[in-house]
C-alpha cells in the first residue's frame, strides 16, 4: 500500500501568489490522496471483516441463528410489582418437628410407559435380594405378599462375544461312514468373524464415528487378539457386497422429480510423503428421504453428470443447490429447472454484519419473514395446491419487496465495491430467478437444510478419522454413509437393517436388489428380520 501524499497547508497570501500549473499539481495530489484513502478504506474493511470471521472461528458461535433482542417494555418475572401491602393471611400454628428426608428406591411403577429402556431389545438380568427379616425363619413363619422392582443402568467392559459352535462327529454303525455336520457359512467366505460383529464394526464407525484403531485398542482390552489390517480387510469387504445396494439407491434418486444436491471435500489417497490428495463427496437428496454420497475426485462441473445421470429427467424435474455456477450449466444441458438455496444467500448477509451491521440486519429480517412463512406451513400441515396458494399470498409479497430493496441499496451509491454486504446483495440478484422458483412448486423446499443435516456425518467423521488412505476407501465410506444416514431418515435401527442385508444380499435375486435400500427394505423385511445366531432365539 503506497503511503498517501504529503502537502503543507499553504497561506490565503501564498495560495493567491500560486501559477495555474502549481493549481493543476495540487489538484493532481489531491485526487492521487484521495485514491490512496479509497484504498485504504477498502483494504480496512477487508481486514476487519476477516478478523470477525477468524475471531467467530476460534472464540464465537458457529450458528447463524439470530437471537432478537428482547422486548424492553417486557418485565422478567423477578420484576413484577409487589403491592405495598400484603393481605391478612390467617396464621396457622403447628408443632416443631423434624421432617424426614424424602428418599425413593427407585421402585417400577405400574404404569410400563414408565421404564427407561425397551424390554425388547436390552437385556436384563434378575438379581434377587433376600429380605433381612426373614433370617432365621422357616418357610411357614412368613408370607410373600408381593414385590417390589427397581432397575439401574449397567455397563460391561465391552459387548463381544465368542461363538462356540460344537458339532459332534459320529459314526454310523449301518454303513461304518463317518458324518459331521459343515460349520455354519458366514457372509464372507472363509472369515471368522460374525455377521453381528461386522455390522457393529460398521455402525461403530461410521454411525458413532469410532476409527477401527479404537475398536481395535478396546478388542484387545477385552482379550481378543486381531490385526488391525484385518478390521479393515473385513470392512472393505463387507462394504463391497453392499455396492449393488447403493447403486440401486442412487438410481431411485436420479429417478426423483426434486433433487437436492451439494458437496463437501474430504482428503483421500497419498499424493506424496506426508500429504493427502483432496477430494469430494457429491452428497445427493431425493423426494423419497434417500441420500447419496457418490465419491469424485474433484470438484469439476462433469461429476455433477457421473452422479446425477445425463438422462432426461423426469417431467418438471428440479435441481435445488447452492449458487456453484456448474449447477446451472447442467441444469441448462438436461433441461430440468434449477432452484437455489435461501439459506445459503442468507448467509451472505450474515458475514456483512461486522462491516454493515444496519443494512445486513434489515436483509436478514426480510429474509426472516420467509422463513416464518415456512414454519406457519408446516404448523398447518399445508400440503400440495393449499401450500402454494399460501406461499403465493404470503410469501410472494415478501420475496418482491426484498428484491425492490436489493435494487435501492445499489441506487444508493453508498456501498463499497469489495464490500461483503455488496457481494451478498450481488448474490441475490443474479440470482433472483432461481430463488423464486419454490414459489410456483409447492414440493420444493425452501432451501437444502434438510440435505445439510444429513451430510453432516462426513464433517462429524472427518473429526475422527480424519481422511482415508485411498480412494477405493472413499467410495467405500460413501457407500456405508449412504445407507446408514438414510436408515436414520426411514427411523431404522442400522444394526439391524446390516445384519439382515449383509446375510440376504448374497442370496437375493440382483433383478430385485432396490427391495434392499433403506426405504423399501422397511416395507418388505423390517418386520421380520434376519438375525445373528447371537440373537436369541423365539421358542
């Protein structure tokens, strides 16, 4: 930054002694100081709006949810007024005692809504406890009346389990062979491990975000002796049969009519000693509340195709994302309509708060509005033609006269052209078109929160085991993501729904295989499920 130019002040007498050409100099600086100060304000509000965000990063909220200050003619409840005179209470006078501390054993009450936990899936063991009082006596000195039950959460030192399957050799004596029954096939071909704990090592990791050293270290505290190389040989594996489910999960995606998209990078495969390669996963949302998280390589525009298809989309279709421009250059090649996301432009307005905090405010507000539209939506369970004639004449207004606004403030000449908030309102602008698109389609959501939540098991894992080792091991953790996160969509338990899969897709017909994804195996075989020889069995 070039320091700014320094003129002595002159004299009225000097200044009326001055040639033309000295005029012209002045004027010359004058100009040249004042480009200087331009610069210098712009490099300032640069500056000021970083260190917000970095001071944001490191010691403030990450939420973007705005808190409203408070109503000031509102009185908390400690401020209410005590009137100067307190009515006449006749007294009551009552003997000193001592009360009794009160104290519960915990007892189970009639009502069985009361337990904590579900009987039917955690297992309880009785432990009796005999009554003091009858030490001593014969059974015919007291009678049991009743009882009274009390639970308390329990924990072991881990939950494996060894299975000792016996299979007794014999030997005819008619025909002098000798017989022994074949140790039970497992889903993976010559492996010692069951099918109950290759789903547990999934859902571990990918569902609760434990790396395979930690299950690996707790392994070895419970006695059993494993390689770590083996725990990710049989997680490979077992990802690998579940390929063809993913596949067809995607198909019924890209078979959507509305279809949220976004991506989020993710380190994968060695691109030298000590370094990473940089990927992403094109996470992908359909109308049926089924997600996928496709693995590419980068961020180019021609993954968006590999993910979503270059087939005609259905009629009507809709692509809602953020304002990457790739997006809109293959909405435009497949003819389908693209919509954008208001979360994604109110964000925009959110980080101009810290250079123009008027103005982002008053955006933010309009923008507020929408969203209570939504909300009032949703509390009436508007579906359909009734929720877009309440958009039209709720929301519409609203969305015109953010716009209207947009346009006064660049009248204005009052902004800076780096500015952040100049940036956001430049944003929605060239944007207006496919902001307005949930509009006119009552099935398109207002923005793509629905597929942020969902992707948000990748930055919680990346917090965990941080990048994987190749890219096959990428594709593999888009894979497990894919079906786990849609099982929590579809309220399916992802143990139970690896273990019935992992044992059934080996032996269901491949024409079939969409009967396997999360949405339709709840309809076919949740309520029946394959099981464990772990789980014990109904007699």
């Amino acid at each position: 930054m070039p320091a700014p130019h320094s003129t002595p002040v002159p004299t009225l007498a000097e200044a009326a002694q001055w040639a033309p050409e000295q005029i012209v100099g002045l004027a010359q600086a004058n100009v040249a100081l004042q480009r200087d100060m331009d610069a210098m304000r712009l490099e300032f509000a640069a500056l000021k709006h970083q260190l917000e965000w970095f001071r944001r990063q490191l010691f403030g909220q990450k939420s973007e949810k705005r808190v409203v200050s408070p109503d000031t003619t509102q009185m908390y409840l400690g401020e209410l007024p005590i009137p100067d005179t307190q009515p006449d209470v006749p007294g009551k006078t009552v003997a000193g005692h001592t009360r009794r501390a009160s104290r519960t054993d915990f007892a189970q009450s009639k009502d069985e809504s009361a337990l904590f936990f579900d009987e039917t899936r955690v297992p309880v063991e009785t432990i009796t406890l005999a009554n003091p009082e009858t030490e001593g006596l014969t059974a015919e000195q007291f009678e049991v009346i009743g009882e009274k039950v009390s639970h308390r959460l329990a924990q072991r030192p881990g939950s494996y389990v060894i299975l000792k399957y016996v299979r007794p050799v014999i030997k005819r004596r008619d025909t002098q062979t000798i017989h022994c029954p074949a140790a039970p096939a497992g889903v993976i071909d010559g492996s010692r491990a069951d099918v109950s704990f290759i789903a547990g090592l999934i859902t571990d990791k990918f569902c609760y975000h434990q790396p395979l050293y930690r299950q690996h270290q707790r392994l070895g505290d419970n006695g059993i002796r494993v390689s770590r190389p083996w725990l990710t040989q049989l997680t490979h594996a077992a990802l690998a049969l579940l390929e063809p489910i993913f596949t067809a999960q995607l198909d019924s995606i890209r078979a959507s009519r509305i279809k949220a998209m976004d991506e989020t990078p993710i380190k994968a495969g060695r691109a030298g000693p000590g370094k990473m390669k940089g990927g992403y996963f094109w996470p992908v949302y359909g109308e049926r509340d089924e997600i996928c998280f496709a693995y590419h390589e980068g961020r180019s525009g021609k993954h968006i195709a590999q993910t979503l298809g270059t087939d005609p989309p259905p009629e009507g279709a809709v692509l809602l994302t953020d304002g990457y421009a790739a997006y809109e250059r293959y909405a435009q090649k497949c003819g389908l309509t693209r919509a954008q996301c208001w979360a994604h432009s109110r964000r925009k307005f959110f980080e101009a708060q810290s250079i123009e905090p008027e103005r982002a405010t008053q955006a933010l507000e309009m923008i507020g509005q929408l969203y209570a539209v939504e909300q009032h939506i949703r509390e009436a369970q508007l579906i359909g033609e009734a929720r877009r004639a309440y958009r039209l004449a709720q929301a519409k207004p609203r969305v015109d006269r953010f716009f209207d606004w947009v346009d006064a403030q660049f009248e204005s000449h009052g902004l800076l052209p780096s500015s952040p908030l100049t940036t956001a309102l430049a944003y929605v602008r060239e944007r207006r078109a496919a902001l307005e698109v949930y509009l006119a389609d009552p099935e398109v959501p207002i923005d793509t929160n629905h597929l942020e939540r969902a992707l948000r098991v990748v930055p919680m894992g990346r917090r965990n085991w941080l990048f994987c080792w190749t890219e096959v091991g990428a594709k593999y953790v888009g894979i497990a993501q894919s079906l786990i996160a849609t099982c929590r969509l579809h309220d399916i338990d992802p143990y139970v729904y690896l273990v019935d899969v992992l044992q059934r897709v080996g032996q269901h017909p491949a024409a079939d295989v969409a009967q396997l994804t999360p949405r339709l195996w709840k309809q076919h075989f949740a309520a029946n499920p394959l099981r464990s020889d772990l789980h014990p069995r109904s007699k």
